[in-house]
C-alpha cells in the first residue's frame, strides 16, 4: 500500500493550509492483525504541532480500538511546517491504510 514495507500503513494527507510534514509521518505501532482504513481529522496550530485529539472521520473501516489509538498516538507526534506569517490553527485530515497481509 504506497510503498510502504510489511505492516507499514499506506498514508495520504490533505489539508492543512498546503503545509507539509517534517521528516516522516509516524509510523502506528500495531500489534495486531488489522485491514483497512482510519481517516483523522486533525487540527494543526502555526508552529506545525496537533493540536487538540485528532477524530476518527468518515471513511474509516477499522473499529478495533487499540489500533485506532495507535494510529492517533502517531498522528499526534507528526510535526508540519510553521506558518508563514500567519497565526491561527488549520485542519486537514490523515488516512491510514492498514493492511497487515501486505
């Protein structure tokens, strides 16, 4: 799933005023065999830290709990670019695909 290796989740992002992700996305770390998706909303704050706890949004198709909260604990230490000359928080969203057959 997007070049991702074996248990590594295939990542799409969008949003977030056109800002990018500093060094890699964090990786959840699962323990478990899960398949499928958890899309997060997410609000990001000037300085490029998550804000706030990121939501499970529409789309998702993984109810496990405990791989929901893995991949919260990671979006949560994503950082993103600092804002150019703006203040303010912005959102987007992140989506996991989980495929642990991969």
């Amino acid at each position: 799933a997007n070049g991702a290796s074996r248990g590594e989740p295939g990542i799409s992002v969008a949003g977030f005023g056109g800002r990018g992700i500093i060094g890699r996305l964090q990786q959840p770390k699962i323990n478990k065999n899960a398949n499928g998706k958890i899309v997060l909303s997410i609000l990001i704050n000037s300085e490029g830290q998550v804000v706030g706890e990121p939501t499970i949004g529409k789309g998702t198709t993984i109810s496990d709990l405990s791989v929901r909260e893995a991949v919260i604990a990671a979006a949560k230490q994503t950082r993103f670019e600092k804002a150019a000359g703006t203040t303010g928080n912005v959102s987007g969203t992140i989506t996991y695909i989980i495929d642990s057959n991969n």
